[in-house]
C-alpha cells in the first residue's frame, strides 16, 4: 500500500455512522471522514440477497494506521462482519496529503 489510504466503511444508521467518524477523528486514526448519507447496497448474506439502505463512510488515513483503524471500526461496528476496505492514494494534492499526515497520530 502507498502511504495514504481512503477506507470505506458502510452502516445502517446515521447515528452510528457519526459516532465511529468522529470516534476516528478524534483518536486521531482519522484526518477526515466523509458521510454519504444514503447508498443502497445489494449483496448476498447468508445464502440470501439483501437490498438495503446504508450510509457511506469514506475515511482518508495514512496506511501505516490501518490495522488500529480496522480494529477501532471493528469495535464501534454493530455488525457482525463490517465492510473495512482500504484503496491506496495514488495521487493528491501534496498539501492534502501532508495535512492528512499532521491530523493523524504520529509516523510510529
């Protein structure tokens, strides 16, 4: 991986999904967390198709910082296997990145 990451997190629950955002940010895991507050998502579970309504979190991080963003979200997550997806950054602004770099906890 690159050294900075989006990571998508899908929820069921406005509430819920401003909670882990700013759980995130404010730990620190985070520089920002976008909400898109409705996708409809189609998947299979269980052996049964489901349709429905969640929200998007697109949370930009630096890479090094996923496996304690990953367990945080695990934590917070209601459901019992959250989606935790991390794509590289292959390209940005270099002043985006850096502040991305300064709003999270320091390079271990």
């Amino acid at each position: 991986m690159g050294p900075y990451i989006v990571c998508l997190v899908t929820i069921d629950d406005p509430a819920k999904a401003a909670y882990i955002a700013r759980s995130l940010v404010g730990q620190k895991l985070a520089a920002c967390v976008s909400i898109i507050p409705e996708i409809q998502s189609i998947y299979l579970w269980k052996e049964k198709i489901c349709d429905e309504k969640e929200i998007l979190l697109l949370i930009k991080t630096r890479s090094d910082l996923f496996n304690k963003l990953k367990t945080a979200v695990k934590e917070l997550h209601p459901y019992e296997v959250p989606e935790i997806v991390a794509l590289d950054i292959q390209q940005g602004l270099p002043e985006y990145l850096q502040w991305i770099n300064d709003s999270t906890l320091p390079n271990p």
